[in-house]
C-alpha cells in the first residue's frame, strides 16, 4: 500500500449514497462480477460513482479482508455501514448476495437434473481444470511479493498452510489456531525489530 | 426431523468454517472438500469439482459455491441455511468492527494482525488450487488445460472468461 494515506491530497468524499443508489450499485457490481466481483467494485464505487476515494476502498477492504469469511461480502457490510448504518448494510448485502444466489439455484437445480449427460459432465470437467488454473495464477501473484520481500518469515507460514491443509488434509480449524497465533506473534515481533 | 438435523449439519459446519476462511471463500475450499466428499460423504470428488467450477462461472462472490453445495445436499432450504451460515457469522462481526477499525489505523498489533494473517491465506489458496486441481485433473489434456489457464492467466490480461469459455467447448467437443 502506498505510504500516501496520510496526506491530504485526496479530500474525503461529501456524496453520501441513499439506500436505493446502494442497493442497485452492488446488484450492478454483483452481476458484472465473472471470477470475482473485488474489480467491478472498485471501478464502481471509486472510479464511477466516487463514493470512496482509491485509499479508503483499500482500507476497507483490507478490513474486509482480515475478517475471516467471503471477503467481498465482508466489504459489502462494511461499506454500507460506514454510510447508512445497519439499514445500509443490510441493502448492500442483500443487493450483493441475492442475484447470484437465485441464478445459482436455477443452475443446481439444472445441475440435478442434467449433471450426469456425458458432454456437459465432460464440459465441467475441462471448465473446473480451467478454474483451478486461474486460481494457481491467483496464488502466484499473491505470493509474490512475499517472496520478494527477501528474508521474512512470511513464506515459512504460507508453506506450513498450505502443506497441512493441501497435502496433509488436515481439519482447517486445527492447523489455524496453531499457525495464526504464532504467525501474528513473528509478525508482531519482526516489525518491532525492524522499527528499532 | 430428518430434514432439520441436515440443516443444523450445514448451519454448524459452514458457520464454523466460515471462522476460520482466512483470505476468503476460496481460501476454504480444501476444507469444504474435507468436509463434503471426505467426511460427511455428501457428494463425489467430480460432483465438488463440478460445483466449484459452476461457482467460478457464476457472476458473484465466489462464496456461491456453498449455495449450491447446501442445494445439493438439502434442497432450497439447504442452499439458503448454507448461505446464510456462510455469511453471517463474519458479516456480524465486519458490522462491529467495521467502525472502530479506523481508530487503529497505526496500532501495532493491527500492523502484526495483517502481516501474521497474509501469508496464511496465500498458503489456503495455494492449498485450494492444489485440492481442486488433484480432483479435476484426471487425465493429461484436463492437467493441460489447469496449466494453459494458469499460464495465460499470469502472463496475460486476457480476461478469464475467455479461457473458461475455450475450455467448456474442449469439453464439450469431447476432448477432455
């Protein structure tokens, strides 16, 4: 994140969004979200309709991001509370999560009816090999710049996750709260040093 | 009452699952997979892959895939109590915290909190794309196309529908 955040130069936006303008934002952000609505979202909220400025969205969302669950959905709570409390929250949720949910259904309840025909069977098939591919070009860029942050013991935990939940297929919930305690304490104790 | 204790099933397991998805829906996948083919025995290794991929294609978050993973397993009323399992814990907790989250802005220990929990979730993706890639990837052309895809996808700004599209027809054609 660029260390910019703290000066002014980006005067805070006065426009506060009704809870109508909320709701047909994210139905819009939702809709147009093919493989992640994270993109849409900036370019709706920050670019077209200026509710947020570039270092807010990325405050928010990095808020978003810590929380554990869908991080999207995280940020669609956030969003609409910073700017009509619960009753905004509640719209951009519903406003996010709806849409794709009914259009989901229609497709399970497809699913259950056709999933078993040889070609569309086969279709899904090369369609997951696709996603995992994308996902692994995800990860890569993710993991970057850890790597290239030179001697941080960031990796060591990304490898730890990965390895006991990956291959070892261990529960997730144990392997977390053995790996975030001791992840955030090196964290915590790496930057004190490096602050010194 | 065969029905109700499906629900609670589903409510449980996501809510819990939900705690612990560092790094989003699809850092969570590994342990949606331990859970619905491994342990509970819902669906088949293909069937998850299959949801997966629906899900990915699907406009939306992508935490949709637990929709239709509760459809599956129970119906209308699945899908909904997954969802809602799903999200709801953490949207509680985004709603408290949301507004106080500001004040800490230079605290240390929010710095250490995000430095302690990035690489944790990197390592849940990669864990993710490994579990998917392991289920879909039966034969040499599917393993082809999760490297084509992968490959494009870092070095290009294709957008991956494209590449989603192309790999549907090859399945469809029968190539896969």
């Amino acid at each position: 994140m660029p260390g910019t955040s703290d000066t002014p130069s980006t005067p805070s936006i006065t426009v506060t969004p009704t809870l109508t303008e909320i709701l047909v934002a994210f139905v819009t952000m939702s809709l147009s979200g093919f493989g992640g609505v994270l993109p849409f979202a900036r370019r709706t909220l920050v670019e077209e309709r200026r509710w947020m400025t570039s270092e807010e969205f990325n405050d928010a969302f990095a808020l978003s991001q810590f929380l554990p669950g869908p991080n999207i959905v995280n940020f669609s709570v956030v969003f609409g509370a910073r700017f009509r409390g619960l009753a905004g929250a509640a719209v951009a949720l519903f406003g996010l999560v709806t849409p794709p949910l009914l259009i989901v259904i229609v497709i399970g309840i497809l699913y259950a009816r056709y999933g078993e025909i040889a070609a569309l069977a086969r279709a899904l098939t090369a369609l997951g090999a696709a996603a995992a591919g994308l996902i692994i070009a995800t990860v890569i860029k993710m993991a970057l710049p850890l790597v290239e942050e030179g001697l941080s013991p960031a990796p060591v935990f990304a490898l730890l996750a990965f390895a006991a939940v990956g291959i070892m297929r261990w529960p997730m919930h144990w392997v977390l709260l053995a790996l975030v305690p001791l992840s955030i304490g090196v964290a915590f104790f790496v930057h004190r040093g490096r602050r010194a | 009452m065969n029905n109700d204790n499906i629900l609670w099933t589903l409510a449980g397991h996501f809510a819990l699952l939900s705690l612990f998805a560092i790094g989003g829906a699809n850092a969570a996948i590994p342990e949606m997979h331990r859970l619905a083919v491994d342990v509970m025995g819902w669906m088949t290794d293909r069937q998850f892959t299959d949801m997966f991929a629906i899900a990915q294609v699907t406009p939306g978050p992508n935490v949709i895939v637990v929709t239709l993973i509760g459809y599956h397993v129970a119906g209308l009323p699945g899908a909904l109590v997954a969802t809602l399992a799903m999200c709801g814990p953490t949207c509680l907790a985004a709603y408290w915290i949301g507004g106080t989250w500001e004040r800490f802005k230079q605290a240390r220990w929010r710095t250490a909190l995000q430095a302690g929990m990035v690489p944790i979730g990197i390592g849940l993706m990669a864990a993710s794309a490994f579990v998917v890639a392991r289920a879909a990837d039966h034969n040499l052309v599917a393993a082809a196309i999760t490297l084509a895809t992968a490959c494009i996808t870092f070095w290009t700004k294709l957008n991956p529908l494209w590449l989603l599209g192309a790999a549907a027809l090859m399945g469809l054609a029968g190539l896969v």
